[in-house]
C-alpha cells in the first residue's frame, strides 16, 4: 500500500534549489518520478523518472532559475506511468503547471463533460482536469479565488494541489481536507504535503486549512472558500506521514506511540521480547512495550541498500527478497516468545513470510499485533489499496488471517482504540469501515 506523492510550491530566492531538499524530504511519498516548474517569464518543467536525486543530478538544477517553484514526488495511482508531475497544459489561452496529491472521484464523468465542451486533454491523469477547471473558470469569473471557490463546487474527491501560471502560484487543500498541506512563512513562503519538509526552511509554519486557498504573486493572500466535514485521512498517521510530521496540530510519533499503547491495552500477551517490523511498527512497539513491560528489541534488521528495481519473478525470489530486506538478529530472537508489531496487514504475502524469518531464527512463539483496524475496503482517496479480493481482511475473520501469516496469535487495534490514539475524531476510515464521506461522491 503506497501514498500517490508529495507536492512543494514556494516564491522565495534560490527557489528551485530549495524544491529538490525539499523533495528529498518527501520522497518517502513517492519514488516513481519527480519534477519541478518554475516561471521565468513562462513555465520551465524538468521532470524525470526515478528518485529525485536521480532526477535533478549533475547541473540539471541550474537551468532552472526563478524565485517562484512549484515540485513534485509521484507514486502513480492514476494516469500513465510516463505522466510525471508537475504537468504543464493548456485551456482558455492560458498556461499552467499543475501539481497534485489526491485523486478525484469524479474524474470520468466531469472530463467528459468538458470535452463535450470542446476540451482537449493532454493526459489521462486526472491532475490535468484541476488545472482545466481552474483556468476555465478563471476566464468565466476573472478572479483567482472565485475560480477556486468553483472548483471546490464541481470537483469531488482528494486534492491538496499547486497552480503555477502567470508568474503566481495557488495552492489549496480540498473542503474535506482528505490530504495533509502545510503552510511556512519566513524569508518566503513556502508549502509542503507535509511540515517535516518545510522545517529545513522556516520555523513559522501551520496547516492549511480544509477549503482553503492562498494566491502568491507580488502579495500573499489566503481565504476559506468552502467549508465540508473535515475527514483527514487516517492511514497518514499510521503509516504514510514521516514520524516527525505534525499533521492538523497532531504529532504523527505520538499517535503512532498510543496506538502501540492502546494496542497493548486490548490486547495484551504473554511473551518474552517486543519486536518492531521495521521502520513500519517501530512507535507503535516502544508503545506496546511501554505499557505491557514487555522489553523492546530490533530484532529485525533493515538493509536499506536494497534497490527499488529489485523485483524478480517466481517465489525464490520473492523469498530472497525479504531476507535481503529483513535479517534476523538471532541473539534477540532465539528461543524466545516474541510479539511482532506492525502497523498494518494487506495482503499477508509479506507478513507470512517474516513470521517465517523469525520460526527459522529460533523464536519459540510468534505472535503478531497489529497497530490499526484490519484494511478491508478499497480507497477511492488517493491511497494505492489493492482491490478488496487481495485484501486478506476483506472476507475473513481474524483468525483466517492468524492462519495465513501462521502466526500463534494475531490482533488488531479497534477502531475506536485509532481514534483515541490519533486524538481526532474527523477521521476518514473508509478503508476500514466501508463508510465513504459523502462530499466525496455527492455527484
């Protein structure tokens, strides 16, 4: 299960070079492509497949020079694979550059109604049709935030985004605030999916509001423009958001730490060592051990040497991988009761076979706790969920799954054990729930 990308927009000096550190601390949203637009005189995009150090290397960064940027990470969950991000396109005589992380629930029907109109796309990304929106309606209304305000109305779905075009920036965050943006301010101002990424710059920094939108061009102006339901998605913190991100006013560690807390309260076992899958359940086990008394170990090692293009076909392989990914520490585990924290199981494949590492490593007993409810709808949000049938919780009982993973227990976080943990309760849980938040599909 994967995040689609990260999005970055400053005007600030040095602006460009300031995009790719910024991307570097967002690349953990993506890593399929990454990319920066800047205005000089007209829009400037380099985009490229891969990391972005690999992207932006040797002098690459130096044919960019602006003082106002907007970037990109890309993990696809829509669109081609060669459709990177920030995409440039056109409607109404006006150009734009286009940078987005979300995807829109609506995509289908309103592009084709566009196109009855006499659009033309460029792409199949549904990112475009934002940008097309928005331009239209910007020659309709003649006033940027107006034209946003109508895209809030019409557009349905997740979208924190950027608009470069004419030498000014938009950004804004959808009504529900289903993907995290945060705002910065100092020597420039400067926006980032998440905080982590704004801190190597500015110390002055808050969320964007859900429904908000700010225009950056000689000024800085901002206004709520339509007010929904918060719903931020959950899975930011329990997975996807760095750990020392702060999401709506929420320390991403601390709720991933209670989460092990309350995991440990529900359910509690007898063993002998605690042991993080990781970097996945590494707060969530300090968390567990914490409460439990249980002492904490890695007994796990991460060899973070492994290429992304290290994929092979056939079950050896799959095999391979994991014990290249993960070794055990043999001293830790050897004839001991372990519980094995993570925070989350979606098709088991993975979880099975690192029962399996830690069997073979000796462990007397495994038994498996999971930090959140079991995955057990798709995502129509912008999170790359498998479809349900892949799902290992979709259809089965916990204990279908405790025999999957050949665990010798396996227990889940509640759901209200998730909302006690993150402190929230405008949470969007429809992954695991099945409860879909209406503005999503209100078309």
């Amino acid at each position: 299960m994967r995040e689609k990308c990260g999005i970055f927009a400053a005007k600030t000096e040095n602006a460009p070079k300031k995009a790719y550190y910024a991307l570097m601390a967002l690349q953990h949203r993506g890593q399929e492509s990454a990319g920066i637009s800047v205005w000089k005189y007209k829009i400037r995009t380099l985009t490229g497949r891969g990391l972005v150090s690999e992207v932006f290397k040797g002098k690459e960064l130096t044919k960019l020079r602006s003082n106002i940027v907007i970037g990109h990470v890309r993990y696809s969950t829509s669109g081609a694979l060669n459709e990177t991000q920030p995409i440039e396109t056109s409607c109404c005589g006006k150009e734009i550059a286009v940078a987005h992380n979300g995807t829109l629930t609506n995509f289908l029907p309103l592009r084709r109604e566009y196109e009855k109109k006499g659009v033309k796309f460029r792409y199949s990304v549904d990112s475009e049709l934002l940008g097309t929106s928005f331009l239209c309606h910007l020659k309709e209304t003649g006033d940027e935030f107006e034209a946003m305000r109508e895209v809030f109305n019409e557009v349905r779905g997740a979208y924190s985004v950027a608009f470069l075009f004419d030498g000014k920036i938009l950004v804004a965050r959808d009504p529900v605030g289903f993907r995290p943006l945060s705002y910065g301010r100092g020597d420039g101002h400067y926006f980032a999916s998440e905080d982590s990424a704004l801190r190597l710059f500015v110390d002055e920094i808050r969320d964007v509001r859900p429904g908000e939108a700010f225009l950056i061009s000689d000024d800085i102006e901002n206004k709520v423009l339509v007010k929904e339901r918060h719903h931020h998605c959950v899975f930011e913190y329990i997975y996807f958001a760095r750990p020392d991100s702060l999401l709506d006013d929420v320390s991403v560690y601390k709720a991933r730490l209670r989460m092990g807390m309350e995991l440990a309260i529900e359910s509690p076992v007898d063993v002998d060592v605690v042991i993080p899958v990781p970097d996945s359940g590494r707060a969530a086990a300090l968390g567990f051990s914490q409460i439990s008394g249980i002492p904490y170990a890695e007994g796990l090692i991460k060899n973070r040497y492994i290429g992304r293009t290290f994929i092979m076909p056939g079950q050896f392989y799959r095999e391979l991988k994991v014990k290249l990914k993960l070794s055990p520490v043999r001293e830790v585990i050897d004839g001991k009761r372990v519980v094995l924290i993570d925070d989350s199981i979606v098709r088991g494949t993975t979880m099975r076979r690192i029962v399996g590492l830690l069997r073979r490593a000796g462990a007397g007993e495994v038994h498996v706790r999971i930090a959140s409810p079991p995955i057990r709808y798709p995502c129509y949000m912008g999170i790359d969920i498998p479809t349900r049938h892949e799902l290992i919780a979709a259809f089965g009982n916990v204990e279908k799954v405790r025999k999957a993973i050949d665990a010798d227990s396996l227990a889940y976080l509640s759901v209200e054990g998730l909302k006690r943990a993150v402190g929230k309760e405008e949470l969007c849980l429809a992954c695991l729930t099945g409860y879909y938040p209406e503005w999503a599909f209100d078309f």
